[in-house]
C-alpha cells in the first residue's frame, strides 16, 4: 500500500488515486470459488452447458469479482505509516454491471469520495471503485467501499 500523511489522502477526496494491476479470472479461479462457497451453478462451472446461454460460456461469480478487491487495493490504497490496522465496515452500494467471462482480465480503478475521523486515530475512508473488464467497455462492477483505518 503506498504511503501518504492524514493531509495527504484528505486532499485527495474526489480524486482518482489508482488503478490495480490486471487480474486474470481463468476456470481455475472460478472453480475453487465455487468449491469454497459452494455456489457450483452451471453457468460458473460448466462450460458446455454454460455454452448455450447468452454468455457463451462460464463466468465469474459476481461475488468472486467482488472479493478480488482486497486484492487490487493492495498496491492503490493509501495509508499512513503510523496505521496499525485497516479492516472493512461495508458498502454503501454495489451494482453488477457485466459478466466477467473466464479468461478475461479485470483490474480495480480507486477514486476517494471521504475520508474523515470518526474518532481519535479512526478514520472511515470511502472509495468509489470500478472494476474494468480488459478489452470490454461496460464494467464489471461499481460499489462505495467503506473501510476502517486505525492509526
């Protein structure tokens, strides 16, 4: 995560702050997925079947794209050096605006809407955040991600 001062990432509310490297969603990924939430719908796991729906073939879970945002806001994130943690709170909204076919790439684009103290050393930081599909103009997802800093 790269590091900035408290004043630093206020002034950068209702900016862009990054944009995560590409993340490859091959059947693999979709598979264990499926395996470890158990949602094993065909259109996610069967390719043939899932051949004869208006995907052509298997697609992410909604709900896998959207774990993988963790993952991209690893190196996007700012946070200062004095942060001792950093967990979730929730979200304020979260559409799924297209199917992420395996095989594809996505990548997280981060813009800050608030960050504002909440406590002594809490600091709720909300991010408005756009999964991209490579090669695809509509996103995979939207959402105002709400998360905790403590310092």
């Amino acid at each position: 995560m790269p590091v900035a001062t408290i004043e630093e990432i206020q002034a950068r509310v209702g900016t862009e702050i990054g944009v995560s490297d590409w993340i490859l969603i091959d059947q693999a990924r979709i598979d264990a997925f499926a395996d470890v939430t158990e949602d094993h719908q065909f259109i996610h796991v069967d390719p043939e079947r899932a051949k004869k729906t208006p995907f052509r073939g298997t697609v992410a879970h909604g709900f896998l794209t959207l774990s993988l945002l963790s993952r991209m806001a690893d190196g996007v994130m700012l946070h200062p050096e004095s942060m001792r943690m950093a967990v979730n709170y929730g979200f304020e909204k979260v559409r799924f605006m297209a199917p992420v076919r395996s095989a594809k790439r996505i990548r997280g684009r981060f813009r800050m809407l608030s960050a504002e103290e909440k406590r002594a050393s809490q600091w709720q930081i909300t991010y408005e955040v756009t999964v991209e599909i490579e090669d695809e103009d509509k996103p995979a997802l939207v959402a105002d991600w709400i998360g905790y800093m403590f310092i």
